[in-house]
C-alpha cells in the first residue's frame, strides 16, 4: 500500500516533511511549500534537499510518491479583478518551478471558484489560464482535484473536470480524486468500483495520480467538504479501506488530510495528528473505535 499523509513544510523544508512522514510509518506524503493562505516563500535549501532524497532512500520511499499541494490563495476560475487572475497564474507557475527543484513530480490544484461568473465562465477562465501553464516539457504534472461542490466551486463533478481536461492543448494533466469530497459532491464511495468506471469512461483512470482518503462529516451530496477521521464519518472504515486496496489504484498514492485530534481538556489549544495511528489501521485491515481515544492517550 502506498499511503501517507500531508506533512508540515517547517525550517528544515522537505527534510522535516520526510522526516515526520517516516514517524508515521508512511511511504508517501504531501506537502505546501510554504503557507497555503500567503505568497511568502523562502529559497530551497540544497543541502535540505539532498538530505531529504539519502532519508528517502533509505526508508524506502519514492519521489514518484511525494505531492505538492498548490496554496488555496490560486484561484483560476475568477477573472473579475484580471489583475488577481494573472497573480494566480504566475503563483501557480512559481510553485511548479519550485516542485521541479524538488524533484515533485505532481501538485494538486483545487479548480477555482467562479464568484460572480456563471459556471461556465468559470470553467473557461480555468481553460484559458491552465493552457497559459501547462507545457508538455514540464517536470512537474498539475493534478486537477476533484470538489464538493461548496458555492461556486467548479470541478465538483467528472463533467466538468472532462470539459476542462479537454480543453487544454497538453496532456501533461491529470487528477486527484479525494473521497470526502466526492461523497460531498453526490458520487457514492460504497460503490466505489461503479464510480470508477464511470470515470474510466468519462476521462480514464490512467489520469488519477493521486487519492486524498479522507472520510466526510457530511452525507452524501451534503456539498459541505468537512473531512473527518477514517472510520468515524458517512463514508465508514469498510469503504475507505475497499478503496485504498482498490487493484486498479495500487500504485497511486493515498494521501490522508484527516482532522487533528483534539485534547479533551484543552480542545482549543492541543490537537494531535492521527496519521500514525490511521496508516497502522489502513494497514492491518482492522477498525479501531477506540482511534481517537488512543490518539490522545499517546500524546499524554
């Protein structure tokens, strides 16, 4: 199983984020280059990098294997201030730039949100600006992710993200489905085989790159986007588990982004990541109701 988690982006860059994937027990992991709601970046660290690539070898984790997640601050759906839209394209293609010094080979991109714009306009704006970035030459593949449908998020079904793959002049695109928010979106991950086919049809299952498992608060078609930890939401433990062993995915990524668990006695002041804890029970097959209770009895 190749799983991990989002891990922090801290002042050792990719090196910490390599190293707190391995406390986990991961083989895979995801991370921003820098905080996702600001354009502050700072310069990577060479020598960081080439630690990192030594801690991965020896714990026997891929690059292939490793996500860039772009900040939520891009938005190429709206074009109501053009000078907003243009920022988000010259941010997005920095990032690229950065993922290639890393050696990231995918970024996950939410679509957009069309604002004030019709659905339509708002696809189109996300057309015009991906054909503005993506180039067969480039190293590192934006993967466009599927949304819940929350106000005016576009790319909230296999339609709309179709019409948008193909629109762009390159093929260097693909997608990251995430399950908490195709739940939230309508598409039932109890049946997650038929989903699959019908997104083979649609698009092809070659294009998934990468699968954020999360489970959601919400029912099904909620278009709420609240993720919850596995086993503990609408979708079950029985589902997402059917899901991360799926044959068709099994050398995709799954990338969990599960809630801190929060301290009972001090809910607004500690929370803990339960990535350890739900990689294990991924791993062993076996529901654990007692996950979010252990979580915090280790971190005391």
């Amino acid at each position: 199983m190749i799983i991990g988690s989002h891990v922090r982006f801290n002042q050792e860059q990719i090196l910490g984020s390599v190293k707190e994937a391995i406390t986990y027990g991961a083989n895979a992991l995801m991370l921003y280059t820098g905080a996702p709601q600001n354009t502050i970046r700072s310069e990577i660290n060479l020598d960081y990098l080439n630690e990192a690539r030594k801690l991965m070898v020896a714990n026997d984790i891929s690059i292939d294997n490793v996500i860039c997640h772009a900040p939520y601050i891009i938005n190429l759906a709206n074009k109501e201030r053009i000078e907003s839209w243009d920022f988000s394209i010259a941010f997005l293609k920095r990032e690229i730039s950065r993922c290639e010094t890393l050696g990231i080979k995918y970024i996950v991109l939410h679509p957009g949100s069309s604002v004030k714009h019709t659905k339509e306009e708002g696809l189109n704006n996300i057309i015009e600006a991906l054909n503005l970035i993506v180039k067969d030459e480039n190293n590192c593949m934006i993967l466009l992710e599927t949304m819940a449908g929350k106000g005016s998020e576009c790319g909230s079904n296999l339609d709309e993200i179709k019409t948008i793959l193909d629109h762009i002049n390159s093929k260097n695109i693909g997608v990251c489905i995430d399950t908490c928010h195709l739940n939230d979106a309508g598409y039932d991950m109890a049946k997650f085989d038929e989903f699959l086919e019908e997104f083979d049809k649609k698009i092809s299952i070659a294009r998934i790159k990468c699968v954020h498992v999360n489970d959601s608060k919400n029912p099904l078609g909620s278009h709420k986007d609240r993720h919850e930890n596995i086993g503990f939401g609408s979708l079950g433990f029985n589902t997402i588990l059917n899901i991360v062993n799926n044959e068709k995915l099994k050398d995709v990524p799954k990338i969990l982004e599960t809630p801190y668990v929060c301290d009972i006695d001090k809910p607004k002041e500690l929370s803990y990541p339960p990535y350890k804890e739900e990689i294990a029970m991924l791993k062993s097959g076996i529901f654990n109701e007692h996950l979010l209770d252990d979580i915090r009895a280790n971190h005391k």
